[in-house]
C-alpha cells in the first residue's frame, strides 16, 4: 500500500503584518531634490550628501560621486530595507581621518524601471543622458563641484 505524504504549515505572521525597525540615521548634512524630471525617463527624487564643513569653506570645491540606487545610500528610511549602505557614516570618518579628500556624494533614486534603466537599452541610454545632460549640470550649477571629468566618478551597479 502507498501512501502520500502531508505537509501542514502554519504561518504566524505575514512579511507585510510585521512591524519594521528602522536601523541607522543620517550623518551629515543632505539635500533633498524630489520628482527630479529627465528626458525619457520617469521623474526621481536625488539626494546630495555634502562633506563635513561644507557650510563654513565657502571657497572650496568638491569632486563628486553619482551613485545609483540612492535611496540607500544614507537614508535609512527610504532605503529598501530600512538598513541603508552607510555611505555617509563612511565617507564622514574617511574624510575626518584624511584617508580621502572631501567629496560631494549624489545618490540617483531608482525607479520601477530600474532594470531597463542600468542595461544598454533604449531607457539605459535615456538614463545616462539624464546624468550627463541634465543631473550634472544641475549639481555643477547648485554646489560648489570640480565639474572636470578627473573629479566625477559614477559609482557602479553591483
């Protein structure tokens, strides 16, 4: 005689009944720039860290670090996870122990295009002018940056 097998499983609590915990804070000082518009693609929202001192060296320029997915990068409560990456906890104790010059750090929020948007496809291409065309010159414009290509990076996708 065969018999089957019965599996009984009890789930006590859904992913979306269970209270989240926000982890972290913001160190430093950010910027806000919501429902930012590009050519082609859907509007996001940017965030600009800015380095320790920013405010009082009014005569002094920073190179700058574009990074995608900046929901996050520092802000626990728009990161996916409610953990952010600590870019700003990082960058703020490199800075203060003068491992690494000063820099501007601006996060580039995704959007639910995000996938067609890192590729080579035709939103990919809308994106990279987004950054080139139109971030950069509105970050160039409203912080005090090194605009030289030597002093912009674009972080990578991982």
């Amino acid at each position: 005689m065969v018999n089957d097998t019965s599996i009984t499983i009890k789930i006590n609590l859904w992913a979306d009944q269970v209270e989240r915990k926000i982890e972290g804070q913001i160190t430093g000082t950010v910027k806000y720039h919501k429902n930012f518009p590009g050519e082609g693609i859907k509007p996001r929202d940017i965030i600009v860290w800015l380095p320790p001192g920013y405010d009082s060296t009014l005569n002094t320029s920073y190179p700058v670090l574009y990074m995608h997915d900046g929901q996050n990068i520092v802000d626990p409560t728009t990161s996916t996870f409610q953990v952010d990456w600590q870019i700003d906890e990082a960058a703020d104790s490199l800075i203060r122990e003068e491992l690494i010059e000063p820099i501007i750090i601006v996060g580039i929020y995704n959007t639910t295009d995000r996938d067609d948007e890192y590729s080579d496809a035709k939103l990919g291409i809308s994106y990279m002018r987004f950054i080139v065309d139109s971030l950069k010159p509105f970050i160039d414009r409203n912080y005090r940056t090194h605009p030289d290509r030597n002093n912009t990076v674009n972080g990578v996708v991982l």
